[in-house]
C-alpha cells in the first residue's frame, strides 16, 4: 500500500522545520507547495540533508538525474516523486 500523500507531504515540512531550527530559523509557516531551495530556510547543505532523509525514510534511492527542482523542488513534489517511485514498483 502506497503512503498517504497529505502523511509525506506534512513528514516533509516538519523535517524542513527541524532543519531550519538547527540553522537558528523558523520554517513552521512554509507552504507545501514553496519551493524549498527558494525559502531560504535552509542552506545546501541542509538540503543536501533533506535528500538523504527522503531516501532513507522511504526506502528510495533519488538517481542524480533525479535531483531536480521539478521533482524534489516542494513538499508536494516531492511527494508526487515519491508516490510515482513507488507506484511503478
């Protein structure tokens, strides 16, 4: 069974929270939906960060042809990823 998307979506926020209180900022008002490099909530490193969790929270391996703001850019479409991963397996 597929994850829920609202369930991925809100794991994803709250890990971009997590991570911006460790870089001293407070991200608990970004959207679903921004574009997360763009918030400046966190830095490349963090992101890089995120990346990592992703995978390991879902199991996936993210190719770097992968690594695209169309794909893990938000929330959303990160979840949207995550969900067409799964789904094709």
């Amino acid at each position: 069974m597929l994850p829920d998307k609202n369930d991925i979506q809100l794991a994803i926020k709250q890990k971009v929270i997590e991570l911006a209180e460790g870089m001293g900022s407070d991200a608990s008002d970004l959207a679903l939906d921004e574009i997360i490099p763009a918030s400046g909530y966190i830095d490349s490193a963090a992101l890089l960060e995120l990346i990592a969790w992703f995978e390991a929270q879902y199991g996936i391996q993210v190719p770097s042809e992968d690594l695209t703001i169309d794909n893990l850019g938000s929330a959303v479409l990160m979840a949207d990823y995550l969900l067409k991963r799964k789904s094709a397996n």
